[in-house]
C-alpha cells in the first residue's frame, strides 16, 4: 500500500486541505508511517480527538498494511473494557485508556483491515471489517450517482465514525477538497470563513435542526446536505424544503461503508420524503417479511474478529419501494412494537408526536404488558409546563390510529442519543423502568 504514501505526495503539492497545509499533512504522515513500521504491521488503535493528527495517521497506518481499529476518544472504562476483549494493540494514537483492562485479547491477526465502530442503538461496541478497497468502492458509486467529478467534503462529523470517515476518503479518492470543522465551534457561533458553494456537508437530524434555526444562510451555501444517521421526522423536512435546502436523505450504515440509497435534492424540493434510489455499487430487494436486503461492493467482511465476507446483508429495517423504486423506511424490525395482535412502528408515532409541536424530542418503545402484549409509552420533551401529556393525546387523535397512541407518557429533560443523533434504546429502557417500576 506504499502507493497511498506516492499519491499523497502529489497532493502536497496542491491546495486540496482547505484549512490545512498539504505539504504538513504530508511530512507528519511519513513520521506516523515510519513509527508504524517499526512494529511490522502493528495492530493500532486510533483514539486520536485531534482532527488533523487523527487523518495523518489513518494514511499512515493504511500505508503500513496496518491491522487498524479506529477508536471513539470519548469512549469510557466500560467502553474501552469490550474492545480490549475483543483484541489488544501494539500501539495507541490518541488517548489511552486510564486502566488497561484485564482478560485482554489477542493482537490482530487481520492484516491491511480497517476496523469502523459501530454500536447501533444496543450499545455494545462491534467493529466493522472494510478493506481500502470496500471504501473506494462506497466512494465511486457516491461520485456517480451524484454526478461529479471531484467530491469537496465539509466535515463536521466525527472521524472515528463511517459518517465523517467516508468525507475524507470522498475528497481523497475523487480529488477533491476537504474542510474539517468542529461541530462544537459551529453551535458557539464560529463559522468557517470560506466559501463553499460547490461542497458537500453530512449532518445527523439533531444538526439540521439546529443549523437550520441559527444559521440557515450558512447552510445554504453548500450544493448537496447529505442527511442520514438517524430518521428524520417530516416537520423538519417541511422546514427545510421551505428553506430551499439542498437536501438529499440516505440511507446506509457502516456495514455498507455509509449510504447505498439516497434522494437527489431536486427530488426532495419537489416533495419527495422517501430515503431516494440505490447508488450504481449496490443493489437492494424487499423481503416476503418486508426487510432490506442489500448487496454491495462496499459490503463490509464481517464483525471483528470472524472474517466473514457475504453476498447480502439482510437488514434489522423494514421497509418497501414504490413504483419508481424510491426506498421507503418504516422503522426496525428488532424495535417493532405488536400491541394488541396490531404492528407498530415507533418512527410513525415518534413523528406524529413532533408533529404537533408541542415538544422538542421524542422516543417511543414498546413494554411488556399482561393483557395487550405491549403497549407503546412515549418519553418526551417540552418546555411547556401545563397540560402538555393532556394537549398531546387531543392531537394525536386525528394523526394516527388510536391503537398506536402511548398509554404511558414519561416527561424527561433529554431523550439520550449518540453523536448520530441514534437513540440509544438501552438507556430509555432504564429510564422507563426507573419511572414506572
């Protein structure tokens, strides 16, 4: 992989990292590509919260056929305690756990692997197994279905993460320009100071919402507003068509190194709420029980460490295509609430409920109940202080079907979601039991 270190050579000497010196990011590159090799295809980890040295060091470790596990550097004891018995490092970039754990695993036997976090809503950590080839591939199909030639990425998402990764490799593999830029500056108000008119950004729901109340003239700016992450609920694709944001919703997943389905933004300004048409590297079917199954040249080779490469992958999302083959979500299957012998999905009611405006977050699941099965409770967010659960329950009667209504609404200060805006299911099943034990 010595040639990734030849092609970064030529690209020091052009101005293709916009808030970055190229002919640094170079240098210090070939420092973390010599340390590396002093290991012999070292088993790294990569907990690096410094952008800039985070991305020198991705390279070099690629460069070095390196057994590489990208690391969240906000991860706690808990956190580092399930990687460390999945496998242990020669070396750490970045932050290191205060305590090693005990009952460590084996080093990495998986040469020239890149490892991608990925703790969907259940929180227990996997890492996912791409190869520089899968994430080329995810990138090739973007540029085409897209139809650009070279790819320039703003990047306000973290690295460690498929989501801000595959904006680097955009840019990377395309030619293109990359802007990173801490989301923490953007909400106390530092914006970047270029223009961007022929970029990209990638946002989780959580982000549109909020750059869309402060800075919507900022966000203009950018030709495409990739949206994914997280379902986004209708009145905050209302608002955004209203604004004339160039949106195009996604839909993908580390497995599938980011987005295989998207919704080009002309599509979306004309009134189309689907998650779009699959991109050229993938194909998707429906189910008979309504699943998503996918295949994809940038299919991941399993979860580490069972190396398992697979044709398809047969998805927890439920859903189905129109007669246009545009991709519509109803929820996950794994979160499916039957209430009563009837199926419900917490997407629909988590939307009817923010759809009234009376709170600003919502999650729904579903609880064991004697007599129906289960039944739905809501947790919520509201800064009214009277009559809001009362208010809710009148609104929802004209939105959805009575048997998807919440028999238990929890009032909460914040709904706990991840950096992807996902919602963690693990600690609203500890909220909820904590209230209604």
């Amino acid at each position: 992989m010595k040639e990734i270190l030849e092609v970064l050579k030529q690209k020091s000497q052009t101005n293709w990292l916009v808030n970055w010196n190229s002919l640094d990011f170079y240098r210090d590159t070939l420092i973390f590509y010599h340390q590396f090799n002093q290991y012999h295809q070292p088993t790294i980890f990569l907990a690096e919260s410094n952008s800039y040295l985070f991305l020198t060091a991705f390279v070099a470790a690629v460069a070095s056929e390196s057994s590489l596990f990208l690391c969240n550097p906000d991860w706690k004891e808990q956190e580092w305690q399930q990687v460390y018995q999945l496998v242990s490092p020669d070396l750490v970039v970045g932050v290191s756990p205060k305590n090693i754990p005990k009952n460590i695993a084996d080093k990495s036997n998986l040469l020239n692997k890149i490892m991608i976090p990925t703790g969907g809503t259940s929180g227990q950590i996997k890492f996912v197994i791409h190869t520089w080839e899968t994430l080329e591939a995810s990138v090739r199909g973007f540029q085409e279905y897209f139809a650009v030639n070279q790819v320039n990425s703003c990047c306000i998402l973290p690295l460690y993460h498929v989501s801000g990764l595959m904006q680097f490799l955009r840019s990377w593999f395309t030619e293109g320009q990359f802007l990173f830029v801490f989301y923490r500056q953007i909400k106390q108000g530092i914006l970047p100071k270029y223009e961007l008119p022929d970029f990209f950004i990638s946002l989780v729901p959580t982000q549109l919402q909020f750059l869309l109340e402060n800075y919507a003239n900022w966000l203009k700016e950018f030709s495409t507003i990739l949206l994914g992450g997280a379902p986004a609920w209708r009145s905050l694709l209302e608002q955004a068509r209203q604004e004339k944001f160039n949106l195009a919703l996604t839909y993908g997943m580390t497995e599938t190194a980011s987005q295989v389905v998207a919704l080009k933004p002309e599509e979306f300004l004309q009134g189309n709420n689907s998650n779009g048409q699959v991109l050229p590297h993938a194909n998707l079917k429906i189910s008979p029980e309504d699943n998503i199954i996918i295949e994809s040249k940038s299919m991941f080779l399993g979860y580490y460490p069972n190396f398992h490469p697979q044709k398809e992958l047969i998805t927890d999302d439920v859903g189905y295509l129109d007669d246009k083959n545009n991709l519509f979500i109803l929820g996950r299957d794994s979160q499916k609430i039957i209430t009563g012998g009837e199926n419900v999905y917490p997407k629909e009611v988590e939307e009817a409920i923010l759809s009234t405006q009376l709170v600003q977050d919502v999650a729904v699941i579903g609880i064991s109940d004697l007599q129906w099965g289960q039944i739905i409770v809501a947790l919520y967010v509201s800064n009214r202080s009277d009559r809001v659960e009362e208010m809710l329950k009148i609104e929802l009667e004209h939105r959805i079907s009575k048997y998807k209504h919440p028999k238990h609404w929890i009032k909460v200060t914040q709904i706990p979601r991840n950096l992807q805006g996902k919602i963690s299911q693990e600690q609203i099943q500890k909220l909820v039991n904590s209230f209604l034990k």
